[in-house]
C-alpha cells in the first residue's frame, strides 16, 4: 500500500506486542526466581555429591526440600521425567538446559552435566 495512491495504510495490530512483552516479563520473573535459587540449589548437589548421594537421589531429595520453590518445581521435573519417561538424569539435565532462558542455570546444568560424563 502506497500513502502517494491515496490508499490507506493500516497500522499494524499491537495486540501481539503486548503479550510477548507480558511473557517475557513473566519468563523474566521465573529467571529471577532460579538464579536467586541457584546458590543454594549448587551447595546442596554439592555436600550431597561429596556424600556419596547419587544424582538422581539428590534431584528427588531436593523435591522433599520446601525453601527454594522454583527448584522445588524444576526438581520434580526432572524426577517426573526420569521415572515416567524412562531417561537418565544426565540426558534430562541437558534438555532442561537447552529449554531454559537463565544462562546461569543453563551453564550450570551444562557443567554439571560434562562433568559427570567426562568423569
């Protein structure tokens, strides 16, 4: 459409704008959520780790733990995934990174991740 013909030109729809800048303001909370989560989450596979707790034991311990609510639900997750889809938790590590916005939650997974499979 040309404004010189004397045809209108049509606006385009902002309706879409607005819900993408309402997700990724919602996406933006839940990073929020798990980076401020993250700290706890790490020292926990960490003393559980050097206990001699496997990793899925302590995905499923961190399920029963109540204080960080978003790992709480991203635990589940991973337990869900492992007892009802059959996967290793490694491979669920590493979809869940691939899925997540948060880089410090992604290069955590990743590393957890590398580091168990290369030993």
């Amino acid at each position: 459409m040309n404004k010189a013909d004397g045809e209108k030109v049509q606006a385009p729809f902002k309706g879409p704008k607005i819900f993408r800048q309402m997700l990724s303001r919602l996406a933006e909370e839940d990073n929020n959520g798990i980076n401020r989560e993250l700290p706890f989450a790490a020292l926990l596979f960490t003393i559980l780790a050097a206990s001699g707790v496997t990793l899925y034991e302590s995905w499923k311990k961190l399920c029963s733990i109540d204080h960080p609510p978003r790992f709480q639900k991203e635990a589940k997750e991973v337990v869900r995934q492992v007892k009802v889809l059959g996967y290793d938790p490694l491979t669920v590590m590493q979809k869940r990174a691939e899925k997540m916005n948060s880089k410090n939650y992604r290069e955590f997974l990743l590393g957890y991740v590398s580091a168990v499979r290369s030993g």
